[in-house]
C-alpha cells in the first residue's frame, strides 16, 4: 500500500493531530452544523464498484476557508466472511484512519462526527474529497483484509444529506435496540477497545452488554465480531475473572486489563459507579455524567448537542476537558447514550445512597439527552428529572426536586447538603450579600497582563465583603 501519490502524508504517527481554529481550512459537521453523520453497510459484491468515491455537494475546493460544512460519510464494503455485526467495528475505523492524515483532525463518531482539514494540507494540494476517499478504502482493504471490496461516498449538501442521515439513525436505533436484549450476567467474556489512545494514552474501553463503548458506537455484540476476526487488533477478549464486587462491576479481569493498557497508570476499575474508581474516559464520549454536590448524591448529564451551560454553569466543552484524556476522574465520567437507561447505570452509587438504582441519582439532564431517552426512562422517575427549561440555576433545583417529590430527596446526602446550604445562607446573610453558589472561572493576568493562568472554582461557596486583586511589581535592582 502506497500513498506516494497523495500530496500529504499518511499513517498512524499522525494520530492525536490537533488543528485549531485558526490552524483550519474547514470545519465539516461538529456542533455548529445540524446534519452530520458516518455509516458503514455491509455489501454484496455485485454493489459495490470497488475504490469508486462520490461526492454529493461541494468539494474542499469549492468552500469557503473558515466556514462550516455537513459532512456524512458512508462506505460500502464486501467480502465473503463479511456479517452486518462487523459495520458499527468497521465504523469506528473512520475516526482511527482520518487521524492517518497529517492534515485532518477527526473527532467522535455516528452523528457527531467532527472533522477539521488544516490550512497546511490544504495548500499543499489536499483539496478534495475524492483524496480522503481513496485513502479511507486503500487503509480499509490493507489493515481489514477480509474486506475485498469498497467505495466510499460523501455528502456535503445540506438538503441531500437530509434523507441518508434519516437512514442512518435508525440503523443506530436498531442496533441499540439489539444491544439492550442481554446483560452482564448473561455472558462469560468483556471485551476491551484502544481505538481512542492516540487521545487519551491511559484509556481503555471495558465494553460489557450494560456498558457500550463510551463513544456509542460498539456494543458487545460489535465487540464480539471483531475480536474473532482479528483477535490481534484493536478490539480484544477481556476474561472477567473474579468478581470482586458485584454491586460495583468490579471483577478482576477488567483490573488487569486497565493497568496492562494504562501502563500502570490506573489499577481497578468499578464499572458501576461515577464516584469511586470510575470507568476512564476518552474524548469521544457521548454525554457527561457529572455530579451536583449540592444535591447530595445526584448527578447530571449533558451530551454534545446541548446548547448553553449545564445546570451548574459549565458547557460541555468545558466539563469535556476536564472529563477526558484517560483520567479517572470521580464525578465526571464520559459515558455512551445508551448507559444512562442500563440497569448498571452508576447501580453502585445509587443503591449506597438507598436509592432502587443508579437511574434514581440523575436530578438535571440537558433537554436534547432527556428527549433521546424518556421513552426508556423508569416512569416513576422520567418526569422528575429537570431540564434547562425547568431550573435555570443550582439555587432552584432543590425546589424543583422537593416540588415533583424526587426520590433524592429522601437520601441523607440530600438533607445534608440541603441543610448546610440553608444553615449557610442564613447565616451569611445576616451580615451581607451571598455570592451564588456554582462554578466559576477566572483569568489572572501575568506580569504585563498577557498569559496568566486561569483559576476555577468548582462547587464552592464565596462570602465576602470585598475581592482585590492586586498585581505585585516586581522589586527593582538598586543600582
């Protein structure tokens, strides 16, 4: 295989590319575009014109530099031992070989695909789409060999991408719906996923039939494909050895893959809970699972198409930063779609606080989350959970919960944390004006006002009657 025609480089030391802003041509779908998508089919060969790429809409060439664009790519692929539980593994490939492109920096997967060409690769003679489409199929037949033939299309208009986008949602919602027919207990073998560690160096996806992987795009069933046909890849068995704990999803299979794969850096796992030692997170989650201190023991949850700030005043870029990159992060978990409505969502958590499940913990979730899965949502429970268009702050979600009777509200954690903030306020208030409670960023500039650092202050309470910042002169030599 050979990419000496092309006018960029190709392979896989150019993964973890980032291209900024001001570094890029174009930007195609992210969240400033609508309609955006990536499917791979399953073909037979008859079908399929092999190394064939098509282009409906305008080309790199015909955009405007700065400008955003759709973006839905759809490849076709054959071959004998081909099985329609292969595409979602096949799909996640598309993320893995645009980041082979010095040039492109490709972001998340399914729907929210996000991809940037650089300026650079763009003047160096990468101006269409017809490229990356030649090398998505050259990298699809040489790293998957039981894929004989393939033909890639894009779509770029955004009126013509109207109708395969449709087509492409509800292959993701049958694919879901197969996902949710077993359990954990139902089966003998996890399987792991590193496709994200050019981004996230210390992650690793543990894919279990309650857990899918955080992106949303493999399950176990897609998981299990993948492992039998290239047991050396990407996609591997992990033996679920002892089980540790049950209630947490700790098992000792899953430990000894985590600290193989973190190299060393993270040592157990709890499948089961966002609060002690959480599942790590890539960047190409899904949603956010983060918790409200304020609550006591709830949790809220945001996912990328959300517009404006969460409940407690971050946006999902911002909680993204501090989510990913392979931490353990307690309290900010990256987490698919599809874990919110599994039985072993946060369980461990939830049940601690005598709550029925981990379902019970959720108090906030952002209004296009909630619409994806209310029809999945326990009924008691479904319209309890608040929105953006019920609370606007932290300071109203106490009365919000207490109004709709909430199940949080009868855990201990909730009446204390309730408690002390009432206690709190009443107290300060008697001496002056209270600074509301939240999150809140600041910069301080350096000497000369230019760089500085940027100080955030998460969940904390402020009262004072004045703040000053003063800027220290450095002393001067005596001459």
């Amino acid at each position: 295989m050979s990419f000496a025609d092309m006018p960029v480089d190709v392979g896989p030391v150019y993964e973890g590319e980032r291209i900024r802003g001001n570094q890029m041509y174009v930007e195609l779908g992210g969240p400033k575009i609508e309609k955006h998508f990536e499917l791979v089919r399953v073909k037979a060969a008859k079908e399929i014109e092999d190394g064939k790429v098509n282009l409906i809409g305008p080309d790199l060439k015909d955009m405007e530099e700065g400008k955003s664009y759709p973006i839905g790519i759809l490849v076709e692929v054959s071959g004998p031992e081909l099985e329609e539980d292969l595409e979602a593994v096949f799909e996640r490939r598309v993320h893995e070989f645009c980041n082979f492109v010095n040039g492109i920096m490709h972001l998340n997967q399914r729907y929210t695909n996000w991809m940037r060409i650089s300026k650079a690769a763009f003047e160096k003679g990468f101006n269409s789409l017809q490229m990356l489409g030649t090398i998505l199929i050259r990298l699809y037949k040489a790293e998957l060999p039981i894929i004989k033939k393939a033909q890639v299309t894009f779509y770029t208009d955004p009126e013509k991408i109207k109708e395969p986008y449709d087509i492409a949602l509800e292959i993701y919602n049958k694919r879901d719906e197969r996902a949710r027919s077993i359990n954990d207990e139902d089966v003998d073998m996890f399987y792991g996923c590193v496709l994200c560690q050019s981004f996230a160096p210390t992650h690793a996806c543990c894919i279990t039939p309650n857990r899918m992987s955080l992106c949303g795009s493999i399950s176990w069933f897609d998981a299990r494909a993948a492992a039998r046909v290239d047991p050396k890849g990407p996609l591997f068995e992990v033996p679920m050895g002892d089980c540790l704990n049950e209630l947490a999803g700790e098992f000792t299979g899953v430990n000894e893959m985590i600290k193989k794969r973190s190299l060393g850096e993270i040592e157990k796992i709890y499948l089961y809970s966002g609060m002690e030692y959480p599942h790590t997170s890539c960047g190409c989650f899904e949603a956010i699972d983060f918790f409200i201190p304020e609550t006591g023991a709830g949790h809220g949850i945001i996912d990328r198409n959300h517009e404006g700030v969460a409940i407690n005043g971050l946006p999902f870029s911002a909680m993204a930063n501090q989510t990913g990159g392979g931490k353990q992060m307690p309290g900010f978990n990256g987490i698919s779609i599809q874990y919110i409505v599994s039985p072993k969502y946060q369980k461990y958590d939830g049940i601690n606080s005598g709550l029925e499940g981990g379902i019970y913990t959720i108090v906030w979730m952002g209004r296009t989350v909630k619409d994806r899965v209310y029809d999945l949502l326990p009924e008691d429970i479904r319209d309890k959970i608040a929105t953006e268009e019920d609370v606007s702050d932290l300071s109203e979600l106490p009365a919000w919960l207490e109004k709709v009777q909430h199940p949080i509200i009868e855990t201990e954690e909730y009446k204390a944390a309730v408690g002390g903030i009432e206690e709190e306020e009443e107290e300060w208030e008697e001496e002056g004006a209270m600074v509301p409670m939240g999150t809140v960023g600041m910069t301080i500039p350096g000497v000369g006002g230019a760089g500085g650092f940027k100080v955030i202050l998460k969940n904390c309470k402020i009262h004072a009657e004045s703040i000053i910042i003063k800027k220290i002169e450095p002393k001067r030599k005596k001459k």
